[in-house]
C-alpha cells in the first residue's frame, strides 16, 4: 500500500524512492554479478512472494528505468517490438516496450513470459546471447542493444503444464534466481511495514499462514500469499474484526469448498482466539 | 422492475435514487473497509441472487460513478483498455470502460470476469497490487489510477471449470465477499417490493422456493433465482393463474426434463392448492 | 404459402394483416401478460411447430413492428449491436438490429441463439433486468430501452448439447413458453389452408403424419414437421401423385437410410391406398 | 466434352442451347411441380451421378438464369449475401451470388452446402419459408425474394459425418429429389454421346464399372463415377489403349492401393481382352 | 544443378531450352491424349521422383507456359483466384495465378494440392467438367477457360492421412499417372548428368539406394530419393569423399536415429569400399 | 560475450571480425563443398552447441552477408517474403528478410524452422531444387535467386514431435550436417575464452557438465549446454562463489525438481569441493 515516487516518460519508469524490499539471502549478489555481464535473468517463484518488488528495487539500486509487460495468452511479438499505425496519410511506426528499452538501456521485465505466445519467446533469443540485438522483422532491421539494457523474465513453476512450458533452450539462455515466501520474521516485518499494522497482529498472521500453508496437499491450489496476509492486516486496521478481515482477505479467494473454507478458519481461530 | 435514476455520462453512470437493497450480513461494513484502503473486491455467488444489485447499491452510497462490463469470451483488453479509430484522415485514440473509470475514480465492474479472454485478468494486474496503474500498450504509456478508482469483479463458483477459471494468483489479489440467495423473510419482502404483489404469494411462492431448491441434486444445473420468483409474481399480478406463472416464470425456463418438470409442479401445486 | 402485407422501413418490419395462427392453449394471454410487464420471453419448441407464426401472430395484434435475427455460429455482438463503417473520410456508426429495436420500442426476435457467439447471450443480459439497458461498449455509452422494446428468443430444446446451451442464468431471465406440434385437428386445418388442399387428404396426411412421427425412436434425428406436411399436399395440388409428393415432400428430406424410408413410405401407402 | 452455350451477365448464367440430360424417372415433373409453388428442393446423391446437369437442364427448360455457387469449408454467409468493398473515397456495397439471384428472380445452386460455414445454411432459412426473404445484417434490411426465385442444394449423403451434416430441421425445409447412377442402357447413351466413343466400347464401359461397383464393400471410398466412365471413353478415341485408358481415367484416381488396383484391372481386363 | 533458360512474365514461366527428362514408360503418349482432350491430370507418386521435371517436360513439348503454386496449410482459395488490392484512391483487382492460367491458356500446376485449404480444391470443381470455368465470387464472375489451359496437380500417396486427403469426389475428376523411382539404369544417367559424375560412382549410388530402401520397413519415413543421389554426387564432384558425401546428403537428412544411421551407412560403406 | 563488428544495412548483417569458432571435424570443408554447388544445408543438434556461431563464422569466411530468421509458431510465409504496407496513398512492397536475400546473395539462416507455419518450409521448394527461384505469390512474380544466394536452416532433433516435424521431403532437399557439444578439451578452450575464465576452473565446469550429462535418462528435458557453462563462468569472475554460480546459471534453469537439482548440485560440489 506504500507509495513510490517515480518519473515516467514514454511507457520507461525511473524510480526516485527505494522500494521496500527486505533480502533473504544473496539475491542482490547474484543480480548485481549477472548485471555486471549483462547476462539475461529469470525470477522464478510462486505468486506474490515478491519477485516484481525485488525487481523494482534493483532498478533503483542500479538507477535504471524499467519497463514491465505483463504477458498473457494473447500477447504477441507486434506487442513487444512495436508495430505499424496509419497516423493520416502515412503509416508511423510504434516502437513497442521491448524495443524502447533495448534502444533507452532500460532493465525489460516481462511477467510471466510463459503465457505469451511463443513468437515472443523467440524473438528474445538473439538478446539473451553474444549477439545482444533485436531483429525487427517488419522494419527489416537488427538493432543493437544499448550497454545497459537488461532483460528479466519471472517464471511461476507451479503454473506450468506439459500444454505451457518454456523450451529448455529458452530457460537455458538465462541466469535462474529462486524465489520463496521470505522467513516468517522477515515476512511480519512486511505486513507491518505494508499494511501498517501492530507487530502481535501481524506475528499472529504469519503463524496462521505457516499453517494455512499446510493445507496445500490437501486441495488448496496455492498457497496463502504475503499480499493476502497484508490485505487482512489492512482491513483490521480499517476496523474489521480480525476473523472477517481473514475470511474476505485470505479464505474466500483461496477457495470456494466450505470444507476447506472451515478448515482454513479454524486455523486462524486458534490465533485470533478473542473472536470467538 | 423498480426504476432507478441516474445521470449518464460517457459510459460513466451516477445514481441519483438509492437502489433498494436488502442487507443480510455485514456487506456493507467489509465493502466499505476495502473502500477505505482502495482494496480490489470480488463479489462470489450464484446468478440472480443480488451481487449486482449490491455493487450499484455501494455505488450510490459512495456517491461514485459506476462503470459495468459484462465479459464474455470474446472480450479481449483492447475493449477494456481502448482502441484506435479511424476519423478522416487522422487515428484517434478512444478510451475503453476501464480506462475511463480508471482516469476519473469511478468504479468499475467487470461481470462474470473469467468468461473474458485471459489477456483481460492480467491487464488487471497491476490495478490490484501496490502499483495502481494501467499500462496502455498501444500508446506506450502506463496511468496511475485516480484515488477514488476502485476494482469490482463478480464472480460465479459453480460455473468454473478446469478449462475456464481464474488463476489462484489473480484471486489472491482480490478481497472475496461471499453472496447467497437470501434468508426466507428478507427473499419474501424483496418479492412483494418487486414485482408489487401482496405478502401471501409472496410467502408462497418463497416458500416453494426453498423445496424447489432441495432439488438440486436431482439434476438441475441451478436453482430457481430470487429473478423467477420475481417474474412469478409479476405475472400473477398481470392476472395468470398461479400455476401457470410458476410454470412459465420458474419451471420452463429450468428444465427440459418432464419428470423434474413435473416434480416442480407438484411442489407448486402445495402451496397454491387452489388452482388444483 | 400464403402471403402477409407489411410495412418494411430500415429492417423494422410492421405487419398490416393477421398472420394465420391457430391456438392450442392460453399461449395468447401468457404472452400478453409477460409484455404487460415487458418480461423478455422464450419460446421452446420443436423445428417447424410454428414459433416464429406466433410471434409475427402477436407483433401483428399488439402492432409493434419486429425485427428478427436468426442466429448461426458466426454471429458475434457486434453483429446484433452495430459496428463502425468508412464512408469516404469519416467513421460512421451504424446500428444493428438490436440497437434498432431497443431504440425504436420494437419485438427483436432472436430466432435459435443458442448458435450465436457467447458474446451475444451476455450482451442482452442488461436488457433482461430491472436496467432495461443496451450497453454499446464500442461507443462507450448505454442506452435504455424504449418502453415498448421486447425481447424474444427462440430455443429447440432436442438440438442442445452439453457443448452448445444456454447457461442456467441466461434461462433464468426469460419468461418460458412451450411449443409442441399441434393436435389433430388444428393440424388439419392448418394443412388444409396453407396448402389449399382438400380436408380428406389434409387428415391422411395429418394421421400418417401421426405414426410417422412414433418411428423417431427408431432412428429419425427429428419427426415430421408442419411444414413438410404442408409441402406434400401443396405438391398433390400442383399434380403429382400423392406417394409421390410425400417421397420427395416427408420422407427424402428426413432419413438417408432405405430401411427406415420404406417404413415410413409403408406408413403412408396405408394411408394413399389408391396409389398402391 | 459437350459445350454449351450461355449468356452470362453479373454472375448470372443463362443457357441457349439445351443441356444434354436423360431422364431416369419422373425427376422432370417432381422439380416442375415444386418449381410451381416454388418450393426450395434437394439434390441428394453421389458425386458424378448428373445432379449439377439435371439442374442446367432444368433451368434452360424454365428459362431462368441459374447462379452456382460450389460451397466449401471457408464459404461464409457474406460471400453469399454480400459485402462492403472500399472504392476510392467511400465504401461500395456488392450484392453476393446469392442476393443476385434473390433480385432477379434466378435459380441459386448452392452445391454441396454442407461444407460450408454453417452461418450460410441458415441464413438461407427465411427464403425456404412462407417468408421468402433474405436478410442483410450488414445493410439492415431484408428484401422479399423476386416471384421467379427458386432455391436449390445438393447433398451427397455418402459424405456425412456426425461433425458435418445438415440440421434436420434445415433438411426439412425441403423437397428432396434422391439421384443415383443412371441404368446401364442410359448410362451406355450418356458415355457415347459425351466421350464421342462406338457403343461396343461404351457398352464394356458400362458393364465393367457394373462389376467394379461391387467393390465398394472391399475398401474403395466411392464407386466409379460415370465421368470416369467418359473420361476413359475420351481417350480411347484420343488413341490410348483400352487398359491404359481405363487404367489412368478409372483405376488410378480411385485407389492407392495396389491390390485393389489389380483386383480392379482384371475387371476391366476381362471386358477388354484384345489386349492382354 | 542443370540451367534452364526461360522467359518469365507476369508470373507465367516459358520454357526454351528442352528440361532433361528421362521416360520410363509411355506418360509422354497418355498425358499428349489427356492434353487432346484438355482433360485434367494428377501426378501421383513419391517426393523427388521427377513429378516437376515431367510438366516442365510436357510444357515444353506443348509450346505452352506453365505457373507452378506450391500447396500449403494455409493457401487460400484468394491465393489462387486473386484479390482487391488498394492502390491509391481505389481497390484494385488482381488475378491469382490460377486466373491468368486460366486466361491466357497457360498449364497451371497446383503442387501438393492437398495441403491447401479446403476451398481451394472445390473452386477447381468447374474448372474439371464439361463447364470449364472459374467462378471468381468476389468479383461476381465467372469466366470461361481460355482453350489451352490445362489443370495439373501433384497428389504424394505416402503423405495422406484420414485428416487430409482428397476427396474421392475431387480425384474422380483427373487422369491419373502414377510414378516412382526410375530404373537403375535411368537413374544412373540422371545422376551422371545432374551431378556431372562418372557412371562407375552413379552405379554405385544408385546400386547402394536400392538396397537402402529396402530399409523403409525399419522405420525410414520416406526412402532415398534420386535428388539426394544427385546432391551426393555434386559433393563428391566438389572434393568430399565418398562417404562423407553419402553421410551429410542422404543419412543425416534421413534420420535422426542412430541404429538406423549406422545401418545406413554399413551399406554405402559396401559400395564404396576405399574409403573404410 | 565476446563482440563482433558488423555492418548492418537493410537487415543484411556483413562481420568483419572473425566469430570464434573451433572446429571439430570436418564441418568447415563439408560446408564449402556444399556452398560450392549452393546446395540447402540443415544443421541439426542441441541447442546451445554452437550452431548459429558456425554459420556467423562460415558466413565471415566467405564474405557474405547473412540474414538470420528466429523463426516460431506464428511465423508465416508473409513474414519471410514480403507484404504490402499502405503508406500515404498507395501500398507499397516490402521485401521480407528471405526476399532480400535471395536477391542481394546473401545467406539466409532460418534457425529452427520447424517451429514455423507450414506455408514457410513450402515456399522454400523451389529454393532448394534446380529452379532456384522465389515464388512471390501476392506480386504474382517468381524471382531468380542471385547466383551467391544460400539456404540455410537449422534443425533440433531432440525436439520434434509427430505433430511438429518438418517433413522427410523437405529434409531431402538439404545436405544435412550433424552438431553435438564438443569435445572435453575444445569446450574448456571455449569457456575460457567466453567466460574470460582460468583453465582449472573452466576445466571443473566441463568436467561437471560431463557428469551431469549423464542425468539426462533420469528425468532432464535437456542437457546443460557450453552456453551455461559459460554463464557459470562468467558469475565467478563476476565474483559469485562457484556453488552459487552454478546453482543460478546451470542447475535452476535446467529443473525445478528439488531432488533432480540436489542431485545436479551434488555433482558440481565434487568438482568445486573448497566450497563445502
């Protein structure tokens, strides 16, 4: 819920705060190293465990902007590179976010690279390697990348089927940086900082989702994320009682089997036990 | 059947008359807790049971301009998001429903979302996490979203299918409210107001209701809607006989199966014995 | 066969003399309550039991003028709604048939919509509640129905499969009127006028029509219709021999397989024995 | 090989010179009396067999143009009714095959329309009704069919498939002419008459594709065609040996394998001995 | 590797210089007569046996141009006909190659016809029956064969599956010449002279491709075709040796596996035995 | 990471620096003997193996210009040869990458091909035989390939599936030269040199890559490739511990099975024990 001051100019975000990101372990290592060799990276890691935080916040680190793409079944090459518009007489051409960073030395982050349709996985190919340059197919030109542009890629393997999978030759092409939900001490410190909440409440969400997260063998498709736990907190704060505030935030959303419903509320029962 | 007036203005709707809805629990309380944090909601139930009703009802109370979008399988993000026309000789830019919701802080509600192509669930994206923005792909550019924009989704548990469902990950960014047909004395009053019939069909024809839905597991897909009982007894009123607004209102449009037709009828026939 | 006069002004039909409609029940009034209250109705039924009759029937007496669209698999929103045309150096919107008829207090009869695009059922969704609203989401408005705007729909109920319904929600929101072949008696006078033929060929037909039509378990798709009764004696009128016409008129357009077209041709020597 | 002549205007063709067809039955009277009371009719049979020449034949006898359209899996309903062309400054409409036909009261032959897109078979249902007119969406309007229209489909019911067939209230919409190969005494006419051949050789002809009939039970997909018969006959006279001839006309376009091939060559071997 | 000399207009190939082709049996005499009679002709047989060369062969002998179309998944039947282009201020119609044949008497050559879209072979129907015409739907048209134009088509039998095959109706249409790998002797010239190679290596090449054939049963795809040969040859003649040579033109091309590699090349060591 | 200088113009990449590349056998001279006949070449193997830098390295060797096409499923034959732009009035040609090579005589390297629509590998044909010609099917035209123009296609045979494999014809067409990881010593020269790394710890990371190549039958999609190596190597001289930069360079990228990566870190551990 914290807010981030930030230039924007032509789809390019700079960022002029630092956003919250609390490190687990050597994650700004290894970033920084492949940064140093502009070498490709892919985030992997289940949703909402803070992979595009820890983007933004390297991006400031490194004072560069970023542009994020978020990919989806429908999404094509022409959306990354750009395309065509009639624009009165003439026909224009539109650079599209891939291109504008690949020719600004912005950072390129695509989402969930998974979901797009393949020609996009492909046309990244000769930026991940030692030839570093876009083809742009429609122009009929190669443009070199600008030294400091980087591509970031964030790969959910929860997601994944036998149907919606990168090429191994594509997974290849880049550094792989492991992500998880953080420690629960690091992950109350979140709750408290994002959804402005006291250290007991928070403690005591972090508990219930270590057990929520239990759950996972037994129907649950995914596990209670850092986010939900800062929604419930957020809607404590606005005045819900604690078990509603978990009910709307973190069980509804997970699933709609009552069994499972009551399974999970008496979990956080135990640790909001006032509420009886 | 109630008419309700409001003031229209490019797409944007502001309900001048409060929409009558009938609270069963604290709805209202949670709604406006996510108000307050600007916390995106999504409204579970069964068709015909009020959500919409809900949404305009909260709208009205807020004082905010209510933006609706009904999804369907071919909706794509271009519709939500906006396009380029074609006028004379030059391209214009036009905004889509979510876009211009997003630039004036309406609310925007996005109907049975999962019938949506899946590049709309994740232009969503970043309009429910700490970003609030909307990126515009086609004009390169992303929008931060105006303080009072809000995010509803609805959403319908017993229609989802393997194939057709929303990712955990982009539920998981929403604060779930779950909806149901409501309790016997409330349903009985919601009746008599709409369709302007006196308490005892009313009664009568909830009553039946309530049977009716215990044949569920006997092979109907859904279960007769607070609407069937409504148009039951709007017919009557326009003079029917009981038994054939039943049947016209809540048993034809149910089933095509004789026997669970037949089974339905009977249970009418108990309460409105008169029409033997 | 016979001919109805009507007015046809920008695809807004207004129909001067009866169409012929012989009634079985109280069809007439069901239908007159629902437009009372303007509730959209559904009309289920066979192929050729003369739906569409009924409706031109009641568009004639309540003189509104209809609009009908028959539906196919193609068939997307826009095409009911409107889409934008070029003329010469400006973008023109022009409505569809829906649009006209909501704007203009028409009968839009969408004839089997069940083969439409999914995103024609959702659309009429607004003007099938308390909203009485046509969203125009290419224009970016909604508009609100003209007070004698009524929808009609038509459904066969033996076509549907689990892939190709209407959902439990759409079918919810429609007053439903069912349709079956006519008795005896009223089919024979129904063959008799729309063919021009004599009473005693009209009954054979109406009678052999009758076995004919217990052979469906036996492997016909669908019985005899109406209609074709009415092709077989309109054929006897014009000269050919009577087991003739009902070859080419019943039973050729009905089955390819030889065994089950000499059963039916059997059925109807008995009852044309002069031409044995 | 016979040629024909014909004005041809817009699509329209209108046949001077009689088109050879013997007649096998009534076939001549049936379409008379349908054509009458300008019932819509059927041509069902196998390919080859003379559907599309009895149709020129019966058109050049009622003196109407006829409109051809060979239906295929990509023929959607507005290459049939019509579309928008753009022409210099403003955009143009085109009448289709179909509205042609429609306007100037001709014979449309919609051959094969199984295979098309199933938006055409039904926007054809409003010219096969009491109605008799065509709808265009795309204009909005709907214009009554000229007196002299008639409409005509063929269908092969060899070729359907649970996937590909015509809906059975389509098919009833019709009167249904059943065609077949003609008697040999015929077919040995139509082989003499078209391939130019001595009727010794015609009359082999005839009596080996008899024989090679009978194979269709071991695997063959569609027996000998009588073109097939011609083509064979055709280049005898252009001075292929009889086995050759029969050989490249007959054997190989029937079949790729080569037992069958053999099995199909010692028929005719055994009606063309001279050539061992 | 062979030259040939042509003029090219308009996309319409004239051949001046006599294409090499070696006849096996009497297809020159067979497709003279089909040509008598403008019948259409299909070339069946396997992929590098000399289909092309044959029609080239042929063209040249008639004197007559020839366009040649490469059938693929996605060839339209616009791809044939032709199209409205815009050309400045106005739509501009252009021909296909199928039309200018058509127009100008060329011997159009439609390649592996069956990988077309479906309407493509339909809308060749009248182009292969008495009518000798070519309905152009989109201009409203349909226009007489010049007198020399000639349909060919190339059909590979190994190829078809129950998914994509001819229609039997379609091959009923055309001669048919089948063809296959020529004798050893044939052979041995064509390579000799394609790949300007002695005979002593060619015998070798063509000795060791029978009997690599005969592993076609082991899982091959597809067997050596005489091209490979040719190309085997061509790297000998450029300086690699033999083995070599066979390995990268023949084995690799054939097959990824390594048993069936190692089994292949066993053979050619056999023929070519300095090279252990 | 090494950079090479190029003149780019027109999409037509020259390299003036030679690209480092070690051969392992005779790949260069089988090259120049097919480049000699401009016969097609397809190099098959792995990805990563070094099959692009190959073909960089060929084409610096003959200065000649290459033209490089990624190609992927949505990849149509349009994008290869050209299509029309509308600029201003008039629509105007643009070659495709393929087009402008086939002219200017440049090489044309289509990597991965398979991945293509099925209209590409079939406008290749007449490319690959004596005609080398370009059919350009919308300009009507069949262009003769300047005489230096080459075809080059790489090919993964790991990859291929029945339902995406190019077919046995189109790989007769190519002179098929086979790639695999090279040997132990020629990879630790290669790392050294890309990674900018010692011989001892790139001889560490080849020998561990040789281990786990082994893994392959227990579960990997894919071995680790040189180009992983390299990464590893670059993370260490980038001043990661060697653990951590094979964990993120080689094991995550490869698998997100936790005992598949343990058992791939167990490995690397043995070869970089300091690092217990």
């Amino acid at each position: 819920m914290s807010e981030t001051k930030m230039a924007e100019s032509n789809g390019l975000r700079l960022l002029f705060d630092e956003p919250f990101y609390q490190p687990v372990a050597n994650e700004v290592g290894v970033f920084m190293a492949a940064w140093g060799r502009r070498l490709p990276v892919m985030l992997k890691g289940p949703t909402g465990c803070g992979k595009t935080r820890f983007l933004e916040h390297m991006a400031w680190r490194l004072k560069r902007p970023v542009v994020t793409v978020a990919c989806h079944e429908d999404l094509t090459s022409s959306d990354l590179v750009g395309r065509f518009l009639i624009e009165g007489d003439e026909t224009v051409w539109q650079d599209g976010p891939l291109t504008k960073a690949v020719r600004a030395g912005a950072i390129c982050y695509l989402d969930e690279i998974v979901e797009a349709r393949t020609d996009t996985t492909v046309v990244i190919h000769p930026l991940t390697d030692h030839r570093r340059s876009l083809p742009i197919e429609k122009l009929g030109v190669e443009i070199t990348a600008h030294p400091d542009f980087m591509l970031v890629i964030s790969y959910n393997p929860g997601y994944q089927t036998v149907l919606k999978d990168l090429k191994p030759s594509t997974k290849q092409r880049f550094v792989g940086m492991n992500f998880n939900y953080p420690p629960a001490d690091v992950e109350t410190r979140i709750v408290m900082k994002e959804a402005g909440i006291d250290e007991a409440r928070a403690r005591a969400l972090v508990a219930a989702a270590g057990k929520a997260r239990n759950l996972k063998e037994q129907g649950l498709q995914e596990v209670t994320s850092t986010r939900a736990l800062i929604y419930a907190g957020a809607l404590m704060v606005a005045g819900l009682d604690a078990l509603e505030a978990c009910t709307v935030a973190i069980i509804n959303p997970q699933t709609d089997d009552p069994e499972l419903a009551e399974a999970l509320l008496e979990i956080f029962r135990t640790f909001f036990p006032e509420q009886g």
